[in-house]
C-alpha cells in the first residue's frame, strides 16, 4: 500500500509539474507564468516529500491521513490554477474531474478521508470559477454538475470496491482459521497416533519393547541372521522369587524392581540386541549375530548385574536374582516361537536346578 500511494504520488506530482510546459505556451514570460511555476514547484516538492515520508513511515492502517494528505495538496494545487490562468477554465474542468475520479481510484479503502479531499477539490474549484474565472450561472451549473457527477461516480466505485474488499478480507481470514484449525488437529492426531504406537510398542512400566513389537523386531532380525548365515541366541530371563518381593513389600516395591532389572539389562546388551517384557517377571532378550559363547557371557554378565542392583531402603537384606535360559539359532530353518519354546524349557530347568543361573539349551548344543 506504502509503495502504490508513493508511486501514484510521484506520477500524478510529475504530470502536474509537467503542464508548465503548456503553461509557458499559454502566458509567455509573464508575471503569472513565473507564479504558476512557482505554485508547481512547490505542490510537486512537497508530494515528493510526502511520497518518500509515506514509503518509510506511512502505515497504511495507523496514519491514513498521511495518505490523503498529497490529494489535498495536489487539490489545492489544481484550485490556484484557476486565478493565474483563467482564460483555459474548460481544460481546467477536465483536469479537475479526472483527479476527483483518480482520487478516488487511487486511494483505496479509505473512503470517508478520500470523499472529504474530493468534496475539498469539487467546492474550493468552483468557488475558485467563480470568483475569478467569470463564468455566468449556466456554465457553473455545468461545472457543478460535472463535478458532482465525478463525485457520485468515484464514490459509488470506492463503496463498492471497499465491499467487495472486506468480504473478500473476511473470506481469506475465515480460511486461515480453518487452515490453522486444520493444523491443530492434524499436530493432535500425529500426538495421538505416536501415543497409541508407544502404547503398542512400549511396556508402560519397564519401557521395553512389548511382547508384540518384540516378536516383530526379532523375526526380523532373526530373518537377517538366516540370510547373512550368522548365529542367533535368544534369552528368556525370570526373576526368581518375585512373588516374595511382592508378598514382603508391596507391589509398588514389585513394580520398581522390575524397572531396575529391565534398565540394567538394557544397558548391559549392545544396541543390535532386542529385549522385550513378555509378561509379569519375564524378559526375552534376541541377540543377533551371537554364538553359544557369547550369548553364555553375555547372560552371565547379565545375571551378575541383577544381582549386584541395589536394592531400596529396607529391602538390603535381600539380593535379586535371575534364571536365564538360552538357545541358539543356527540352523536356516528355525524359527522364533519354537527358539522361544526352548529358551523357556532351559529357563524352567534352570529354575528346577536351584535358580540365580544361566542354563545352556542342550538341544541346540547337540544341533551344533
Ligand atoms: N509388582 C508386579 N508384580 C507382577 C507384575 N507382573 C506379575 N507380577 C507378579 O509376579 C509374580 C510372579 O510369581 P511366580 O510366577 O510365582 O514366580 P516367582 O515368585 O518369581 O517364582 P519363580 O519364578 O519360580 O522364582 C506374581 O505374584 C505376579 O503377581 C508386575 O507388573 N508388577
């Protein structure tokens, strides 16, 4: 808005400066020329400093006098033509009709502070006419009509582009709420669906990949071992005694120990490895690209971890303990639910034998 008013400042300041030129052919050298070039100088000077006042501060919202402000200049200007040169009044009326309709084409938006220029321009050139073009009453009745009508014209053109403005003002930020409202729901279904993924995928109280996710993750890696020929070992880990744990001090207790158990065997495997809860005070760990050895290590560094947590307050009589049973994939034809089958019986076996060990997968030692 700055930059078009600037623009229509500067145009409409040089076509009024440029009618020196016919005011020269008009009057010669005469004391009126000198006065009328004088008079544009002036009107031209000061649309250009408003143009480039208007272009640095000139808000179109918060100074829109500043905007009208040239018109009244420009107005002005056309008024005092009138008395250096009155003998070319009809040209003159051309002149002021086509800067009332400009006025009000070029100023959008701000009809009450345009019509008030416009009227200022339509009065002050007639009253001007008047006294010192001596016109009869038919001619000023002409004039008056001219410029009425140029008046009515631009007015009804403002009033109706202002309209057609504001609805289309109010359409566009009728779209932006629901542009932004659409936003807002799609952020809120994004959070919703990472909420039911972590539900699906997280075991709320360990963090750990639940049973579901587990088995996914592991047949996959499973899968991968297959292809690439490497071994697979697979850990099913239970807390021995739990129910003592619950029995002695609560649930709450229960709850911590086995989010203890799960972050220390979290930390103690590598970042290919998958551990998962598969249910009440059970861990099932994938350890792709693990021989029979490495997994034993593995599960007894693991064992020793649990056992060497410490307990809360209260609790320090008592040390944690785990059984681990763990088979071995080697073959290309295993599969994940019967490794899982067998870690499980070595688990139980291990149980069997006094629990706090890690037991082998004979089955699989034989295979191999
Ligand atoms: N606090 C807590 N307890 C659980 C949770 N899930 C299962 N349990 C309990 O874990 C206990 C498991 O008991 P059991 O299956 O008899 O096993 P155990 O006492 O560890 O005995 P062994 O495994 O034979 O050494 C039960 O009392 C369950 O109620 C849980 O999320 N939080």
């Amino acid at each position: 808005m700055r930059f078009e008013t600037c623009i229509s400042v500067i145009v409409a300041a040089s076509i009024f400066g440029m009618f020196s030129i016919t005011d020269y052919h008009l009057l010669g050298t005469t004391r009126e020329y000198y006065l009328l070039v004088a008079m544009r100088f002036v009107v031209v000077s000061l649309c250009f400093l408003l143009a480039f006042v208007i272009v640095r501060w000139g808000s179109y919202t918060r100074h829109a006098w500043l905007h009208a402000l040239p018109l009244w200049i420009l107005a002005t200007g056309i008024i005092l033509i009138v008395p250096l040169r009155p003998e070319s009044l009809s040209s003159q009326v051309t002149a002021a009709v086509v800067a009332t309709m400009a006025f009000y084409l070029l100023i959008p938006n701000l009809l009450t502070v345009v019509t008030l220029a416009s009227l200022y321009l339509s009065i002050g050139f007639l009253t001007s006419a008047v006294l010192f073009a001596d016109i009869d009453s038919v001619a000023t009745l002409r004039i008056a009509l001219l410029l009425i009508m140029a008046n009515i014209v631009g007015f009804f053109a403002l009033w109706r582009l202002e309209g057609l403005q504001r609805k289309q003002f109010v359409l566009l930020h009728e779209e932006r709420d629901q542009n932004r409202q659409l936003l807002k729901e799609i952020a809120h279904r994004k959070a919703l669906e990472e909420q039911l993924r972590m539900v699906a995928e997280r075991d709320a109280l360990t963090g750990l990949n639940t049973r579901g996710h587990f088995m996914k993750r592991a047949q996959g890696l499973l899968q991968r071992s297959q292809h690439e020929k490497v071994p697979f070992s697979l850990f099913m880990i239970d807390v021995d005694h739990f129910k003592s744990i619950n029995d002695t001090w609560g649930h709450s207790h229960g709850d911590w120990v086995l989010s203890k158990i799960a972050e220390v065997c979290a930390q103690a495997l590598r970042p290919t490895d998958v551990i998962g809860r598969f249910g009440g005070e059970e861990f099932v760990v994938a350890l792709p690209n693990t021989s029979a050895e490495d997994a034993q290590i593995v599960a007894e560094r693991l064992k020793k971890r649990v056992a060497e947590l410490p307990l809360k307050e209260g609790m320090s009589e008592r040390r944690l303990s785990v059984t681990i049973g763990v088979a071995v994939a080697h073959t290309e034809t295993a599969d994940l639910e019967s490794l899982i089958k067998r870690a499980d019986q070595t688990l139980y076996v291990g149980k069997r034998d006094g629990r706090n060990r890690v037991v082998m997968c004979r089955e699989r030692m034989e295979e191999e």
